[in-house]
C-alpha cells in the first residue's frame, strides 16, 4: 500500500508485527489476542515498544510505556485496497489529539 496526505507525501510503511498469541473466534477464524510491534523513530533516539489490537476494521497499537507523553497508531480499513492511517498521542493518558494522517490505496 501506498499512502499520500494533503501534503503530497508518499509512504510504504506497514506496522511490522513481531509477536501475537492467538484466540479463537466465532466462525473458527482465529484472531490474535494481541500483537507487540517496535518503531525506531528518527526525531531523535528513540525506540518504543507497542501492543495491538483488532477491533473490529482498526488495528490499533498503543506504545507500552508508562510515561507520557504516548502515542497511538491505528490503520482503518475502508475497503479490500484502502486503508486510512492515523498518527496520535495523548499528554495526559486519556485524551487523544491527532499528529497525522494517511489515505492508503494499494497501487
């Protein structure tokens, strides 16, 4: 997939899933219970550890640390080609402001 915001930019970044145990769901379809991601940022050194999570068309990964600030990354799939990508973080633990976000359409 490819994503492009109003600023024109070009990604092809994926969430690069390294663990997740899996639950069985109605239907016989398992479903992971959660999935632990890592990102290495290049504002500075930084590298965060995430869980995930499906609900529903989200998948969602929240950072592990305690401290704030956290941030939140979700990829919401709005058909089988296209997916919005969603950039958040939160300074007080509760309310999630938004960073940036994609429009991914697989090209």
């Amino acid at each position: 997939m490819s994503a492009t915001s109003s600023r024109s930019r070009r990604c092809r970044t994926a969430p690069s899933c390294c663990a997740g145990s899996s639950t069985g769901s109605p239907g016989g379809t398992a479903r992971p219970a959660s999935i632990a991601a890592s990102s290495a940022d290049n504002n500075g050194p930084n590298l965060a550890i995430y869980r995930g999570r499906i609900e529903g068309d989200r998948l969602v990964y929240e950072s592990l640390q305690e401290a704030l600030p956290r941030i939140r990354l979700t990829w919401i799939l709005k058909g089988s080609d296209h997916a919005t990508w969603r950039n958040e973080f939160t300074l007080d633990g509760q309310t999630w402001g938004l960073i940036e976000d994609y429009e991914m359409v697989a090209g």
